[in-house]
C-alpha cells in the first residue's frame, strides 16, 4: 500500500509557510535598520546574526513552499514482506514493522491526526497529513505489542 501526503495538508503547510515568510520579512528589515542605525561594530553584531538567521530560514521556507509535494515523502508497507518503505528524493529507507518498538495515535476532533513511531533502530518518525493515515495505522498496529500502542486524546507536534 502506498501512502502520500494529501493536497489539504499541503495546502495548510503552504499557508503557514507563507505566514511565516512575512513574519521572517519583518524581522530581516528590522535587522537591516538596527545594522544601519548602529554606531559601533558591535551594535552591528546581533542584527547581523540575527539577520543570517532569518534569511536562511526564509530560504528554506521558499525551498519547501517551491518543492510541494516533493518535501514530503512517500510511504509504502509491502505486507507480503512485512517491510516499510520511505521514499523521498531518490533515497529510501526501510525497516521491518516487527523492528516498531512503539507507537502512539494522537487524535484530534475524534479523526487520527498523527501517528508517532519509534523503531529499536531508534529512528523516530512523525507521520500526519497522509491519505488513509487509519488503515497506516491499522497496519503499525498488528505489528506492534499491544502494550507499546498508546492513544492519545490531545495532540502535538
């Protein structure tokens, strides 16, 4: 079965992302006009980290927003071969389900929101925004011990 991540849930990144390159916006010119009005070297110097910061994290936020549904990866449980498979920009990676160590369903609103995943490989993966993400969890969950399945009322990121 393979799982992508749903135009809805791309959608509402993009708006975040858009929100957070205006914000982003506001600061670098705030950072500009405090390196302009500064009278030593050093009142140039936080603005001036401060000013790095923020265009590379506008950078990677127009990165993303350009990227669509390439940022996000693809999901694929063979349950012949009872293996997982995450693909994202020419690169997969996969383990067994039986290597699940732990998993927990967060819901919001009654619908599953989220599922947390932790594999003894110690790779931890947060999962939500995916078509079908039920029957994905459906899956985890026969391959993982009952007593390592916890369902959560609240959710988080």
């Amino acid at each position: 079965m393979m799982f992508q991540v749903t135009d809805a849930h791309i959608k509402s990144q993009n708006k975040k992302t858009i929100y957070s390159a205006l914000f982003l916006a506001v600061l670098i010119f705030t950072a500009i006009a405090l390196i302009i009005r500064a009278d030593k070297v050093s009142g140039m110097l936080l603005p001036a980290i401060g000013l790095y910061i923020f265009v590379s994290m506008m950078f990677n936020a127009y990165k993303k927003f350009k990227e669509g549904r390439a940022a996000y990866p693809t999901f694929e449980i063979n349950s012949e071969s009872t293996t997982v498979h995450v693909n994202h920009k020419n690169t997969t990676v996969s383990f067994p389900l039986s290597d699940i160590e732990s998993l927990r369903l967060q819901y919001r609103a009654g619908q599953l929101g989220s599922i947390l995943l932790n594999t003894k490989s110690d790779q931890k993966l947060t999962i939500n925004g995916y078509e079908n993400i039920e029957a994905m969890a459906d899956v985890f969950q026969r391959f993982t011990p009952t007593g390592n399945v916890k369902v959560a009322k609240w959710f988080h990121h």
